[in-house]
C-alpha cells in the first residue's frame, strides 16, 4: 500500500487513511507501511501515538462517540451555541489527554433530509451554528483544528436543478471551518 503515499488525483491530494475504532497494532502497522496521510481513531487514541513517527506525519483525526448527538429535537429546543458547548465539555477529557490529535470530528452522519424542506432548512440553519461555535472553541481553547458536516453519503443531497440549495445554510460553516484551518468531513 506504500504506492498511496503523495498519490494524486488531477489537482486533488490523496486522502485514502484507516478508520480505527479499537485499539490494533495490525491497525496501526497498515497505517504506517501504507503511509496513510489521513488516519481516524474513536475512542481509543493510543494508536495515534505511534502514528507520530511517519514521515511525512498523517492528520489525525479524534471522534468521541456519543450515544445521543446533535442535532436532534431534544438539541434543536436549545441555542446552537450552548449545545456546542456542552459537546465540547462531553470531549475535554479526551481533548486534553490525547494532544497528538490533530483535528476532532462533530456528530457523526447528522441528518436533515434534503434541507430544502422548512423544517429540514431550520435544522441545517441551526447545526451550521453548532458547527461556527463547536470550531471556534476547539481552535481558541484547545489549538486543535474541527472537522465539519460529517454527513451521511448523499447528504444534504444535491438535487436537480438547484444543486446546491440543500447546501447553502451550510456556508457559513465551511467558512468558520476555513478560518480557524479546519476540515470538511
């Protein structure tokens, strides 16, 4: 698998790399001789640690599982922000413990239909102000960048004619995600 390393796709950067969600060392030896540039844990970062020593150096990337997460309607009550916060608190113990994460992902395959519906629009509106808030604080407090959006495949989807119309309330987050050097999941 070294042949992944540096590998381009017309102008685009590879970005092929693990998903580890337990502790492996097999994990861990197919991301180093693969030369992964991209490697994902959940829930148990001390594979990352030996990640550190590749060169050139993967993005490592922290996702904390939560049972419950935003947005949902028990979430969309309250302000977006003060969600973000509370996520944000839920995540500090790993945060802290695990400085050789690079990047944290948000709630993972969020779901608004298409959001072009007014409910599905409202949603989207509101986790685009969780995502603002949630990339702000990793960044401002932790130095660590965010990784946005984490949709489901096909999510929000782009339909014909107004392809990006499930997309646009969404903007806003890819900006804040652009300033504070984050990702798009």
């Amino acid at each position: 698998m070294s042949w992944l390393q540096g590998q381009t796709r017309g102008k685009m950067k590879l970005k092929l790399g693990g998903h580890c969600i337990f502790e492996s060392g097999d994990a861990q030896r197919l991301c180093i001789e693969g030369g992964a540039p991209v490697v994902k844990l959940m829930n148990s970062y001390k594979v990352g640690q030996g990640l550190l020593s590749m060169n050139p150096r993967p993005l490592i990337i922290g996702r904390h599982y939560i049972e419950n997460e935003p947005p949902n309607d028990d979430f969309l009550r309250h302000p977006p922000q003060d969600i973000a916060r509370l996520y944000i608190s839920w995540m500090e113990t790993d945060i802290r413990s695990n400085p050789h994460i690079d990047a944290w992902e948000g709630p993972n395959e969020p779901a608004f239909g298409d959001g072009l519906d007014q409910k599905g629009r409202a949603a989207l509106l509101w986790y685009s102000q969780f995502e603002i808030e949630r990339t702000r604080i990793l960044r401002e407090t932790f130095n660590k960048a965010s990784v946005i959006g984490n949709f489901s495949t096909g999510t929000p989807d782009l339909p014909a004619p107004a392809r990006m119309a499930g997309w646009r309330p969404f903007i806003p987050a890819i900006d804040a995600a652009e300033r504070y050097g984050g990702y798009l999941g």
